[in-house]
C-alpha cells in the first residue's frame, strides 16, 4: 500500500527547525519555507550592490578664481582645507595681490593651517603657496598694524584673536601673538589716518570694537567699542563634530562715505554707519606706556532705515560725485528679498530714493570696476539657503538710463557658481590689466542630506556607473532587502537617520520591490526617529518579518512587528534601552555628543541579530558607542531588558558573526568606535567574544587593532577554508582617507595584527563580501564616505583573484556620503557558504514501510537550489544520533526534487532537512511543499 508524508503550510513548516536559529530563514504564514535576506534587487541572478548614501556636501570645495567674470564661466580652483574666509592684499609689495585663506576644519579635524597663495604674473597656483599653523581659523584681516611697511594677518583662531607679523623672513610662528579676544568677523584698515592699520571685530557675545594698530601692533586695551550692545551671532548646527557652518548675521566693515571711513554694524534693526570724531592730540609716550595709545571715540552715525542688513559697501555708481550706499539684506536665508542702492545726493540719503537688488542669502556686497569700462559693478556673495549649499552669487551692472536721467537700469545678473560662499574678493593677482574676482566657498552639495541611495546592479560585465536605481532617502545609513510581502520579490528597507536635518525627519522608508521594479512613490514609511541601525527576522517565531529600529541620541529601541497587513507601524514595541528614562520621548532634534556620552544608552548605531546561544531564537546586539553594547536575548518572552547581558568592548559601533572556530557556535565580531582613555580616541578596535556553552565572557575575547570599524564584513578571501575578517577604517583622527584592515584566518581560528593586509580607501563605513563576477573568488564592495574630503565622490568595487586584490582591479561608482550598505553579510551566517539548512520534525512510518521517493514545490528563483536528505532510527530518541543519507546511502550525497528514495536505511521514524542554496545569497527558493512517498503492507488480522 502506498503512503505519503506531506507538509504544507505554516503549520506543518513551523515544527522544524531552522538553522542558525532562522537567522536567515523561515517559513511565512503564506506556507512559504524561503531565506530572509535577499542581494538581487531585480531577480536577474546577479548579485547587487546598495550603497545607503547620507549627503553630498563638500566640506573641502576648493576656492573659484574667475578671470573674467562678466563674459566666461571659466575659472581656476586652488584647494582648500576646510575654508571658513579669506582676505586679498599684496602681502609681499610685489605689485601682485596674495590671496589668504582662513581654513577651519579638513573635514577630520580642525587642528589646521592658514593657506597663503601668492600673485605672481600667471596668477595663483600652488606652485607659490605656503601654509600657517592656525587651528580652527575662522576670520583673517590683512593690515599693517605695527607701521612696518610689512603688512601683518590677524586671524581668529581657537576662540582668540592671532596676529603674525612679518618680517623680512616673512611670516614665523615666533613672530606672533595672541590675544585674548573671541572674534567671528575681521576687517582692517587705517580708520584714523594715523599710518597704521586698525581692526574693526565683531566679538562673540559682546559688543563690536576697533582694536587700533600702532607702533607695538595691537593690543587689547588699546579698543574703543562701536554702538550699544550686539545681538548674538547665530551659530548654526553642524553634523561633523568640530565642523562649523557659516556664523550668520552682519559683518563688519569700512566704508568709506564722503571722504572719511564709517563703520557699519547693524544696531537696533538698522544700518548703522560710525564715523570717528575728530582726533585728539596724541601723547608720545615712551613705548609699552600705559597711555600710549589715546581713547578714540566714534561720532554720531548714520543711520538707513533699513532691517536684516548684513554687509554694506560705498561707491559712486553713477558717476555724478556721490556715493550710493549698497545694503545687502538677509532676513530669511531661503527667501528671495530685497537687498538696496541708496542713491548719494546732495540731500543725502532717502528710502525713497532706493532701488532693490533682488537676493538670496546674501552675506557681502563689494564693488568694482570688472571689465575696465569705467562703470562699478555691484557684486553679492550670496550662502547656502535651507535647501542647497551650492547656489550662486551674482554681479550685476547698474546704470541711468542718460545723463542725469533720474531711470535707473538694473542689468539681468551674472551668475557665478559658488558653494555657501563666504567672502568674494576682488584682486590682480596675476599680470592680467583686469582684476580678478575670487570666491571663498565653504561647502557645497545640498544641505538636508535628502539625496538618493543608490543600488548598482550586478550583471555579466560586472556594475556600470548608469545602470542604477536610485531611492529618495534623508541621510540613510542602513539598508535591508527581504520580502517582507512574501510575494516572491525582495523590497528593501532604509534607515534614514536625517542627522542634517533632524527636524525634517520623514521616518524611514520600506520601497516595495516586484514585477514592475522599483518606484520612489510605492514605499511605506515607518516612524521611526533619527533611525541608524535595523534588524530584521521572525523574531516571535510566527511567520510574519518583524523589524528592529536604534536612532542615533535616542534612547529608545523600536521593534515593528510584522502582520497579514504589513509591519505594524501604530502599535511597536517600545524598549527604553536607559531605565532611568521613563518618561522619554524621543524628538527631532540633535544633541551634542558629550550630553550623549553622560547618558548611557542613548547612542546606538548598527544592530545585529543571530542566535548567539544555541536555543533556536533570534538574538538582538544593539551597539553603544559611548559605554556598553549589550545583547538582547530572545524567547517566548520577547526582547526586554531585563533579559540582557551588557558587553564591555569599548564604543561598539557595529556587528557580525560567524563560527571561526568552528565548534558549532556563533563567535561575536564587534566594531569599535572611539577607545576612551587613549589620546588619539579614533585608534579603535574589533573584539572577537568567543562563543562558547559557557557564552560571551570579556576574558575570553580578542582585540585588533582598527581606526573607528564601522563595518565588518566577513569572507573566506583566500580560499584556504578559513574566514578571514574585514574592518573599514572610518576615521584615523587625523585623516580620513587612510587603510583598512583585513585580517587574514588562520588554523584554529587564530587572528593577529602581524597577520593582516591593508587596503586604502575614503573614510570607509560600510562593506559586503560577495563574488559578483562568479569566478570563484570572494570580492569586496566597500562604502566610502568621503573621498578625499569631498562626500560627493566614490565607493567602488574591489576585484579579487588568485592573487589577491589589487588597485588596478578596481570599479568605481559613485556615491554620496554612504554611511552603510546592508550590515548583513551574503550567506551562512555560521560559515559564510551559499546553503541554508531547514531540518523537518520527525514522522512514524507504518511498521515495515519502505521509502519510495521524495519530491518537493517550490518555486526556484534565479541561481537557487534545493536539496534533500534523510535520515532514519529505530526509535524517535535514537534519530538525532542518526547519519544522514542521500543517494546510495552517501552521507555527502543529496537528493535531488523526484528522486527515487529506494535503498535508504529505513526505521519507523524518519526526518528530511533541505538545503535551500543561492549564489550570493541574491534570491531564494519557494518551497511550498515537500513530500516524501513510501509503500508498507496491511498487517493481516
């Protein structure tokens, strides 16, 4: 007689056991026995690559020289190191302007240089360049203060005011001072015709004044204030710690109205204009008198009645002997408003007798004569708006329509590239008879980091730059493809952090995959906040993909559990990973990195779930950059924290696993960010927790050395047999283009430093090890944030081979500030091999049954594989010492879907497993259904 076992549907599935703890499998409540994670976006065969981009801002954009601003948008760029402003003076008295740039932070670090590029008949080039220490430099004024003849820079630098003074070596370390004064804004200029040049500051948190040069240079007590109290600049947040935006509001200047230099300031929501009072005589005191330098005081000014001014300049425009008084206005950064002329004449000045500039986050106005023809161009440095860094600034040419008509003719603007410019400078830097205009740029990219992650899809000839799909994200870090509809196509979920702009956080983004492919409008957004790190599994063992969520500066750890209408985004699972926090509500909004680090728990980045146990449920690692990472351990009872074990490896940032030693359990990987206590914190490491019965002990674990891992991915590289380890390096404190490491496996599950290849790359975060060209060698994907110093640069593809990996076998692809590609690896999670292991329960034959055949449904997708064995004992207790068998009884061998069964040992209790096999992990199989055939006779009564 015949007889089948059959198992179908969720319930039949359930009861077996998924290896590794189903970290990359199980069965849906569909009936579907499949793998989670899917590396093939569009169901192709080939494996894909997604690099979860964060922003695209420039924090190094070089500085524009435009010789000839009027007609060409030609221009040539000289590197920065993080410029914040500059200043244009013939430094030398060679007839040739020298550009000096204020440089505040590199992108890795604020302790930098001033840049000096000095004219020359070509122009400005880095053949005649030279650098002074000047850390954090944000203002630079060029003036001979000490009278010389030597002109001397004074730069804010650190919270102080620095002054070089030359001398015929030029400008020297010992020939400087500092003095204690905290300046946003410089400009110099002999205000009081005395000979020597004078600095006119605008000082953080106190009133405006005029430090006056003389023959000891400056000095502090030698100030006289100019008007009342100041407003506080406003200093906007930045994303990179030690990274300044631009201090926004009015700066200071000299103008020069009817003869004689005034002030400007903004004062009580107006344009205020200082002129000095006539001097006093002037004691000659011996030098280093207390009374060397006399008081100073400023006259009644000028006042225009004009709001939201933030620079001012003078000139005669029109020709007839009077100066026009030019405000530029800003009042709201992204909106177009109106900057003015007040036309000079002999009544003076009238809001009546104005004409508007239309602007946009306009910051300076200076004038010129561009193009020699006798007529002052009207130039505005326009910033960022909320929007874009890179915008534009403008020249416009203005001019009556005839001698003296009262018409006044606004050109339509020339339009200069600039990026969050700062300062444009007019110079003759070069033997051109025409001057050139120099734009100081501060950033560039966009702003609010919503750019697109971008997947790049693998096929025969390896990735192409346009062969791409692109997914609006808000400053994404992680990414995870599985079929979370369980309709056969993976769709892929995205962590947006919006870390530039907290305020604007949309939640983070589930983009659902099919037929059809991608499309930015058909996704689903989950509310999560600041969301960094996710991870995915049945977490409850039910059928349905759950989702976990960690934001950065929030304290709260987010579990979305999954449901026949989707992931249930009204009702999560909330964990306040601080205890002390009970009523916490996580808000758009960012705090600072040292309230971070008093607060523990508030600063988890990437999460990681596996099986660390052995007990069949999904474990959650959740990392903490300042104090302890710990495990959450699954179970009936669900995550708390109450079932939690801390890890003392030192600023954990992210994780992996796999069994290195290959004694059945799961060993830890772990990415350290900072290391507390060392000077340079950026020398990490990666601690390997041993797994044992015994489980994770801090004296049973391992360091290697890194620079702020913020990725691992783990691969037999070699093809020895043995995992080795790949660590991206981050950060280096000191540069951000530095090596990786990648540690190479050795017999007995032995990693060391003295054993481990470097491989440069650009501040990288993000790796996953696949072999995309199929050839049988593992290559290596690595996410680079910044590529010398620029976000908007390049990740690439690291090819490998028998002799190993190589630079010149390499392909680029563009990115924009990734921060993560997916923080699961391809593959076993315990061994890295392409097969993931499905054991059923146990079945009773009939007495005396014979095994005939066993045949499954499922629905192969590209490049996957199913396969069978059997195993059976006289006893069910006995069956888990049982070997398995394919055919002829081979414990290697497999069962293919119909093949005959005859010839395997049979005992009344029998199990099958299955090994549903993909090539990098891209797709999956679909088993629906297995069923194993066997025949018995009637026993006779």
């Amino acid at each position: 007689m015949k007889g089948i076992w059959k198992e179908r549907g969720y319930e039949d599935f359930a009861d077996g056991t998924f290896g590794n703890g189903g970290q990359n499998l199980y069965v849906s409540r569909k009936g579907v026995l499949q793998r989670i994670y899917r590396f093939d976006l569009n169901r192709d065969g080939y494996a894909d690559i997604v690099f979860v981009n964060s922003h695209d801002m420039g924090e190094r954009p070089p500085v524009y020289v435009y010789p000839d601003a009027l007609h060409t948008a030609e221009r040539i760029e000289l590197p920065t190191a993080g410029a914040y402003a500059g200043a244009i003076g013939d430094l030398n008295n060679d007839g040739y302007d020298d550009l000096v740039i204020a440089n505040q932070h590199n992108g890795t670090h604020s302790d930098g240089t001033a840049y000096i590029y000095y004219g020359s008949p070509e122009g400005l080039s880095e053949r005649y360049k030279i650098e002074l220490p000047v850390p954090n430099c944000r203002a630079v004024a060029i003036g001979d203060f000490n009278g010389d003849g030597l002109p001397d820079l004074a730069f804010s630098s650190e919270g102080k005011l620095v002054i070089y003074y030359q001398n015929k070596g030029g400008f020297l370390n010992d020939n400087r001072v500092i003095l204690d004064l905290d300046v946003t804004h410089i400009t110099a200029g002999d205000i009081d015709g005395n000979g020597y040049a004078d600095l006119y500051v605008r000082v953080h948190n106190g009133r405006p004044v005029v430090l006056w040069g003389g023959p000891e240079g400056i000095r502090l007590e030698a100030s006289t204030p100019v008007g009342g109290e100041d407003a506080a600049a406003r200093t906007l947040a930045s994303t990179t710690a030690g990274w300044m935006t631009f201090v926004e509001g009015w700066r200071p200047k000299m103008v020069t109205i009817g003869g004689s230099i005034h002030l400007f300031r903004q004062e009580n929501d107006r344009a205020y204009f200082y002129p000095l009072a006539e001097k006093k005589a002037v004691h000659h005191e011996p030098p280093g008198h207390s009374d060397y330098f006399q008081p100073r005081t400023f006259s009644e000014p000028l006042i225009l009645a004009c709001s939201d001014v933030v620079s001012a300049e003078a000139g005669d425009i029109d020709g007839d002997g009077f100066e026009e008084i030019i405000l530029a206005v800003c009042s709201d950064r992204s909106e177009q408003e109106s900057s003015w002329i007040y036309w000079g004449c002999a009544e003076g000045y009238d809001e009546r007798n104005r004409t508007p500039l239309e602007t946009v986050s306009a910051r300076d106005v200076i004038l010129a004569d561009l193009d020699g023809d006798g007529h002052i161009e009207v130039i505005v440095c326009q910033g960022r708006t909320d929007v874009m860094n890179t915008t534009e600034s403008l020249i416009y040419k203005i001019h009556r329509e005839s001698m003296g008509g009262n018409r006044v003719v606004v050109s339509e603007p020339t339009r200069l590239l600039t990026h969050d410019a700062s300062d444009i400078l007019i110079g003759h830097t070069s033997g051109a008879s025409q001057p050139q205009v120099i734009v100081v740029n501060h950033v560039s990219g966009r702003v609010r980091g919503d750019v697109s992650a971008v997947a790049y899809l693998g096929g025969e000839d390896g990735f192409q730059a346009d062969r791409r799909i692109e997914f609006p994200v808000w400053a994404g870090v992680d990414s995870i493809c599985c079929d979370f509809d369980d309709d056969g196509w993976g769709d892929l979920l995205i962590a947006n952090c919006a870390e530039n702009a907290p305020h604007l956080d949309p939640g983070s983004f589930l983009y659902w995959g099919g037929p059809a492919g991608f499309h930015p409008e058909r996704k689903s957004i989950l509310p999560t906040v600041r969301a960094h790190g996710m991870a995915v599994g049945d977490f409850r063992r039910c059928g349905y993909l759950d989702a976990a969520f960690t934001g950065c500066n929030n304290a709260e750890l987010v579990i979305f559990r999954g449901g026949p209408d989707g992931l249930d985004t009204e009702n999560p699972q909330r964990i306040m990973m601080n205890p002390s926090l009970y009523d916490y509500v996580p808000e758009k909004s960012l705090g600072s990195y040292d309230e971070s680090a008093e607060l523990p728990f508030k600063e988890p980045r990437w999460l990681f779930t596996a099986d660390f146990n052995n007990d069949g449920w999904l474990d959650l690692f959740v990392s903490q950059i300042f104090g302890e990472s710990f495990i959450l351990w699954g179970g009936p009872e669900g995550y708390s924290m109450e079932r939690s074990t801390k890890l003392f490896a030192g600023g954990g940032i992210c994780a992996q696993a796999a069994d290195l030693t290959g004694n059945g359990w799961l060993d830890l990987i772990i990415g350290g960010f900072h290391t507390p206590g060392k000077q340079v914190v950026e020398e990490s490491y990666v601690y390997i927790y041993w797994g044992s019965p015994e489980g994770y002990r801090e004296d049973r674990r391992m360091q290697l050395p890194a620079h702020t891992a913020n990725s691992i991915t783990i691969a037999d590289f070699n093809n020895n047999g043995i995992l080795d380890i790949f660590v991206t390096s981050y950060n280096g404190g000191r540069e951000r283009d530095i090596d990786s490491y990648l540690y190479w496996g050795q017999p007995g599950g032995l990693y060391s430093a003295e054993h481990c290849t470097r491989l440069f790359t650009h501040s990288a975060c993000g790796s996953v090890a696949a072999d995309y060209n199929e050839d049988g060698w593992v290559d290596l994907a690595i996410a680079n944030h910044k590529t010398n110093g620029n976000h908007d640069g390049f990740s690439f593809v690291l090819w490998n081979g028998p002799e190993g990996f190589s630079e010149k076998r390499v392909t680029k692809l563009p990115t924009q500030g990734p921060h993560g590609m997916m923080a699961v690896d391809p593959g076993n999670v315990a061994n890295r091999g392409q097969e993931e292991e499905y054991t059923s329960s146990v079945y009773e034959l009939p007495i005396g049954a014979v095994l005939k055949r066993i045949t499954w449904e499922a629905e192969l997708q590209p490049k996957t594989w199913v396969k069978a064995q059997i195993r059976s004992a006289i006893t069910k207790e006995a069956l888990n010492d049982a070997e398995w068998q394919g055919p002829d009884q081979a414990a290697n061998g497999w069962f293919e879907n119909g093949d005959s069964l005859e010839g395997t040992n049979c005992g009344p209790w029998i199990q099958y497993r299955l090994v549903l096999g993909a090539i990098n992990g891209g797709n999956s199989p679909r088993i629906t259904e297995v069923a194993v055939e066997y025949e018995f006779e009637l026993e006779q009564e």
